[in-house]
C-alpha cells in the first residue's frame, strides 16, 4: 500500500433520515492500490456511508477530499468526474446485449454519419477486456449467457474504461461458487496492481480478510475501528460487529465500545 496522499478520504460524515442518525461523524480513507473492506449488520451504516461517495446521497456533515483536496459530491454524475465508480451486486447490466453495448451503454461511440460505431466499440471492449480478463472470449453473445464471474468483468471494464480509479464494489462475491469468486479475487488483484484504491462492501467476513487490506467495521451507523487485515482475527472482527468491541490491534473510532472501568 502508498504512503502517499489518500485517494480519498470521508472526514467526519454524518447523515440522518427522519431524525435518525444512519451516519454519524464516520471517517474513512482509501490509498492507492488499497482494498478497505466495510463491515457491520445490516443498517449498520456501510452501504449508506458509501453511497454519500457514490453521490446517491448527500451528507448532513463532513468532508470529502480527493487527492488531498476538497470536493462537493452532490450526485452520481459529480462521483464519476472524480474517478468514483460503482459496482452494484446487481452490476446493472442489460442482459439481453453483449459486453460492448453494456460497456457504452448511455455513452455509446458514433460514426460520422451519427450512427452507432459497433466496430470500435468492441476494438475497445477487446482492448480493456484484454487488459482485465485475457480469457474473455464470449463478445457476441448477451451477457445474461455469461457466468457471474465475467459478467463482473463486463461491469468492472465499464468502469474502468470510463477511467476510474476510486472502485467500490458491494458484496462481489455474493452468490458466487467457489470458482467465480476466484475468478473475482483475480480482478480485484489486477485493479489493485493497476493502482486503483477499492472500498469492499461485505458480510462475509472470510471473504474481506482474503480480499482486503485493512477493514472498517461500523455499528449503529458509527465506526467501530479500523486495522490491518494482519492485525486482527476473524473472531476480533466478530466481536467488532457484534460487540463494538474494538481489539488491540485496531485504532478504535467513535463508535468502540468504552472499555470496562478498573
């Protein structure tokens, strides 16, 4: 992992939906070539945290800074002009078109006489495709025939053409064989070399010790701790889940349960 300036960072975010706090004054940040995995029960506060990055929602409180520097999120369209992309599990891909027409999909290349450029846009799909997955070969066929592990590829080259360097990725593997999520520990490595920082979101928590470098785990829409996958066992991030209980190994956030009085 750099030492060098965060690619992001979230400073103190909070957000409340009818008077409930579904984040309070959270913190993270993300290096690059990082993988931070997210953990918590559901309304924990994850998936909220990260969909502030993502521009879904907009935060009650707080900064977020790219490359050290302020920025104003407001929506999607903000998040992609700084390199944020999402994959959803859902991966919102059109099923019944092939990796080209997902990968341009709102944003497809024109001829000169204005109609679409099916040629270039499967050189490109090739060239980023080839970059990610050296073994895709099914270009022609639509994406509902391909298995869950390339149709993650067709929704990571997406983003990854349209030059992100800021990936969050919910739950990847969920629904996976044993096979498909190796396939998709394969990318994740490859982004990761490639330099690009990746937020995990996750309940499997075998799945965010493999995959991730350092976790964030978040209770009642607070941070627990944070700490480096080599620092803490599975049981410790447990009982962070659970508990609130942060272990040694972890820099405690707001949300960490105070320690026993002597």
């Amino acid at each position: 992992m750099a030492t060098s300036t965060p690619l992001v960072e979230m400073k103190n975010i909070s957000i409340s939906f009818g008077g409930i706090h579904a984040v309070d004054n959270a913190s993270v940040d993300l290096f690059p070539g990082e993988v931070v995995g997210l953990l918590g029960h559901n309304g924990a506060g994850k998936s909220t945290l990260i969909k502030i990055l993502s521009g879904a929602y907009r935060r009650d409180a707080g900064q977020i800074l790219v490359d050290g520097k302020e920025v104003d999120i407001t929506n999607p369209r903000d998040a992609k002009a700084y390199g944020i992309e999402t994959i959803y599990q859902t991966l919102a891909l059109a099923d019944n078109v092939d990796a080209a027409a997902n990968l341009f999909l709102g944003r497809e290349l024109r001829t000169a006489w204005g109609t679409l450029d099916d040629v270039a846009m499967e050189s490109e799909t090739r060239k980023v495709m080839g970059r990610l997955n050296p073994r895709f070969q099914r270009f022609k066929e639509p994406v509902m025939k391909l298995s869950g592990g390339q149709r993650q590829s067709v929704a990571i080259a997406r983003a990854l053409y349209f030059n992100a360097r800021i990936l969050i990725m919910d739950e990847p593997t969920a629904a996976l064989g044993p096979q498909e999520t190796a396939h998709v520990t394969e990318l994740v490595k490859s982004l990761k070399g490639e330099g690009l920082g990746i937020f995990l979101i996750s309940h499997d928590i075998h799945d965010v010790m493999h995959l991730a470098d350092r976790v964030v785990v978040m209770k009642n829409g607070q941070v627990v701790g944070t700490a480096s996958v080599d620092d803490v066992t599975e049981d410790e991030i447990l009982g962070m889940i659970i508990l609130g209980k942060c272990p040694p190994g972890a820099i405690p956030g707001p949300g960490a349960l105070a320690p026993a009085a002597a």
